[in-house]
C-alpha cells in the first residue's frame, strides 16, 4: 500500500510540475521542486517529534488559526527554547525555526505575502547552516530564488514561488508524510524528470530495477551467496553515487540498523545535494552517511587517502553506476598512484576501469563489488585487455551479467554488471547472459520483477541453465585470451532446425499423388455434367 501511495503521490506532484514549469527548463524546475519536497518532510517530521516531546503543551489551534503551532509555543515560550532546540537535536538531529517551517511557507503562499520569498531565502540558508549538528553548506546552491525564470521582478519572482508552493501544498496535503512514502515519491519524480528528458538526466539516475539488482548481489554473503544475506554491513560505498539511490536501496535490504555508515561521492554538484537531500528525505540522519563532493578519479577525498595499511578505509559492500566511456586524463602521476600502479592505467578514451580499480582498492576481504559498465570492458584490447587480465588472475571478478539493451534514459547501449570480490571462492567465472529477458515499452525497456530474481537467483545459486547462465572453469577463460564477451560462453541463438531432405522428398511426390487423384476424381465429375476437364 505505501508503493501505490507513494507512486499516486509521485504522479500528482508530477502532474503539478508539468502544469507549473511553463518555459522554465526541466532540470531547473527539477531542482525547485524537489528542495520543497525536502522542506515538507523535515518539517512535517519536526513538528511530530516536538509534538511528542512537549505532550499536553502542544497548542492545539482550531482549524480557523493557521499559525505554526510550534509558532505559538515558541511565542509563549522564550525562555524554554534552548532547552526544547537542545533536545530537538537530540532526538532527530535537526532543528527548524518555526518560521521557515512548511506550514508557515505553505500559508505565505496561500494568502500571497510579498515576505515568502525572503523568507524562504532565510530558511533554506538556516537549514544549511544552523539546522543540523554538522553543516550542510550548500545544500540549496542550485536553487536561484532570484532567477529570472521566475520573474522579473521581486514581486513576480514571490507570485511565481506562491503560485508553485501553493499547488504542492494542496497535491500533498492528503498524503502521509513518513519518510517512506515522500522518499519514494521523490525517487519517482527524479526518474520522471529524468524520463522528461532533463539535460543532466544519464548523469545521475540508475533505473530502479537495475539499482535492485546491485543491491541484492552485494548484501548477500561474499563467500556463500546461497547462505543468505549478511547479518551486518558495517560500511557501504558509492564512488559515482549521484541521487544515491542505489546506497538507499542497499539500505532498504539491510533495514535501517543493518548497515553501520552510508558513503558516496559525487563530482556533479547538483546531483550532490540531491543525494544529501534524499538521504535526510529517507530517514538517515546526518551522523548515518557521508557524501562527499569531488572527483573520484582524482580521489580528492581524504578518507580514502589513508597510506597506513593498517587504517584504510574498507568497505563490506560497493556499488557503482559510472559515467560510460568517460573521457579523462591519466597522468604519471597517477600511474603511481596507489589504485592504478599494480594493473596500469585505463585508456584516456575510456574511464571504465579507472572507475573500478578506484572502487576494488577499498573493498573489504569479505566484501562483494557490482559495477555497471558498457560492454566494451569486456573484450576490449590495449591497455584494458591488461588490467583485465590481471584482474581474472588475481580471481577479482566473480561474475559476469549482460542485461537487456535500452534500459536506461540517457543511452540505448546494452550494459553489464561486473561482481568483483577480494577473495574469490570458486575457480570459475559465472556468465549471466540475461539481454532477452524484458518487458518492451514504447521509449524503453524494462525489467520486471520476475527477471531481477531470475537473475539473483541465478548468481546466489551460482546455478547453470542452457542459453542463460553457466560457470566457465578459469582454464576456458585463459584459452580465450581473457575475454568475457558473454556471447562466447552463453549464446542465446538458436540453431537450425535440421533438415530430412529424402523425408522432404518422399513427402512432396505423396502430395503430387495426392493431387493427381483428386484431379481425377474431380473431371469425373465434370464429365458427367457435360463440362470441360481440366
């Protein structure tokens, strides 16, 4: 019930967009829209637990008085407040001053005050520097409250934002607003805007059924899969994390106390507060993960700096959704650097296992990697036939999956999804060809659910099935050349139906009889009606 909810809810926010965006692009409305969202659940979510900690001292108003109830007690209550903000940020980790709380926006948009605008900008510059224990700077960088895509003027610009904020206010005002239903409706309006079209939609969004995929593979036991899923995950990463919901999916199979820190990077800056957003918007409080925004590549993040063997950072579970083919500039330096300088440098025309070496450097012994990339990393030569070779004789990759081609929105390629593991049990690769199990739609394709467990299955099993799945012995894989293109050890064709050509002709001359009696039978009956043979 709370899917369906959350995809109604998804679905009339979207319908508000469509109907509100006008001339303003995708991606900018994106960003509005989905700030107010983030908005309404921090403090729908404060307001609950101040009600529950301040019991028979919440104002009750009637329905006539509009006001914040938490307005009202902070008016009657000054002397109170450090005490109450001091709890607060025990409790839920955050505080919101009455005043840029949702509800008292949402009735500056209502009766069209000319001070929502500067009031909005008060709040959303609080919340990034006062509201958590931790700041959250630039949480609301991509939101230009002063665009002229809003308006002109001040007064066109406060219009505009009334306007947008009092549709949202009314589309989900009969919704709940728990975490789980607006964090799902706001995963849906990311894949919509992403759909849509937005300029920046391939750079940060994983279609959801292979994000369920990943996540599935890399909670279960590294050693075992078929034992089941980890008790505990005491870190998770995503190098690439975008919106982050591939970490919040991995979350979502653990349960909210079986992972111990959620990590992710992310270079694009909008696509960063996205995911700090929708981490917060699904319940994880600020001291629960990490984003850190920089370049993976370049790997400008201290905590994976760490030369000391003994304290590296190490991670039980990866996940990965790197940009395709991404063009970047392997250095000299950076042929020493401490990811690269064992398998060598991916080529400048393709990033992929630059990527995946950055990733498996930090992955625990215990741990299991899954990574999507294009194809080509699977047989390409040159510099990548090296690492990828080196990467089979150190039994790193584990398994091999082909998925159907044009599932994502920003590019019809087929895309594979490589395991990885530090200490690999089986001396075998397991090949997955799964690029014919699909549902086709009109712009896309898509995975249905009983394809994502075909393919889980198939690898927690480790199990074979003709023209879909087989364990290929190393020794097969080195005859090869070291190249797992799927196709050479799973082939989905079908051949020939052979052909009995004396049975095919012993059949025609019985038809040729055939014929020749019933002609025969039928100028019988033409001569008795006195008409010409034929």
């Amino acid at each position: 019930m709370s899917t369906q909810k959350s995809q109604q809810l998804g679905r009339t926010l979207w319908a508000i967009a469509d109907q509100l965006r006008g001339a303003m692009n995708a991606d900018d409305f994106r960003d509005y829209m989905l700030s107010f969202l983030f908005l309404r659940y921090l403090s729908d979510n404060y307001e609950t637990a101040a009600r529950k900690e301040l019991g028979s001292d919440y104002p009750a108003l009637p329905a006539t008085d509009r006001r914040a109830p938490l307005a009202v007690w902070y008016a009657h209550n000054p002397d109170d407040v450090p005490a109450f903000e001091h709890l607060m940020r025990r409790r839920v980790h955050y505080v919101i001053e009455p005043r840029h709380l949702w509800s008292h926006i949402a009735e500056l948009a209502r009766t069209q005050h000319d001070e929502l605008l500067t009031t909005l900008g008060e709040g959303f510059k609080y919340i990034e520097e006062k509201s958590f224990n931790s700041a959250f700077q630039g949480l609301f960088s991509e939101i230009n409250l002063n665009s002229e895509k809003l308006g002109r003027s001040y007064a066109e610009r406060n219009a505009k934002l009334c306007t947008i904020i009092q549709k949202i206010a009314e589309g989900i005002g009969g919704f709940s607003t728990d975490a789980d239903t607006l964090g799902d409706a706001y995963e849906y309006l990311i894949g919509q805007f992403a759909a849509g079209g937005g300029k920046k939609a391939g750079e940060f969004y994983t279609p959801q059924p292979i994000s369920t995929i990943l996540s599935d593979i890399v909670v279960l036991d590294s050693q075992n899969p078929a034992a089941g899923k980890r008790q505990k995950l005491e870190r998770v990463l995503d190098i690439t994390c975008g919106s982050g919901s591939l970490l919040l999916n991995v979350r979502k199979h653990m349960g909210p106390h079986g992972i111990g820190k959620i990590y992710g990077q992310e270079e694009n800056i909008t696509t960063y507060n996205l995911a700090r957003m929708n981490m917060l918007l699904h319940g994880v409080k600020d001291t629960e993960f990490d984003i850190h925004h920089g370049d993976s590549l370049k790997n400008d993040w201290n905590l994976l700096n760490e030369m000391n063997p003994a304290k590296k950072a190490q991670f039980d579970a990866i996940v990965a959704n790197p940009p395709f083919s991404y063009r970047w500039e392997p250095t000299d330096a950076l042929a020493d650097d401490f990811r690269f300088k064992s398998h060598g440098l991916a080529p400048k025309s393709a990033a992929d296992f630059a990527f995946l070496l950055h990733a498996l450097h930090f992955l625990s012994p215990e741990g299991t990697m899954a990574i999507i990339l294009p194809h080509g990393v699977l047989f390409r030569g040159g510099a990548e036939e090296r690492i990828r070779t080196k990467l089979l004789k150190d039994g790193h990759i584990d398994t091999v999956i082909g998925l159907p081609a044009n599932l994502f929105f920003s590019t019809g390629i087929p895309v594979c999804i490589l395991v990885l593991k530090k200490c690999k049990a089986p001396d075998d690769v397991l090949f997955i060809n799964a690029a014919e199990h699909f549902e086709k739609g009109k712009r896309q394709n898509f995975l249905r659910q009983s394809d994502i467990d075909k393919i889980v299955a198939t690898y927690r099993e480790r199990s074979e099935e003709t023209r879909y799945a087989r364990r290929v012995p190393m020794a097969e894989v080195e005859q090869n050349g070291y190249n797992l293109n799927i196709s050479r050890y799973v082939s989905t064709a079908t051949s020939a139906e052979e052909i009995d050509l004396q049975a095919v002709h012993q059949q025609l001359v019985k038809i040729e009889e055939q014929a020749a009696e019933a002609t025969a039978r039928h100028n019988q009956f033409l001569q008795e009606l006195g008409l010409p043979l034929i």
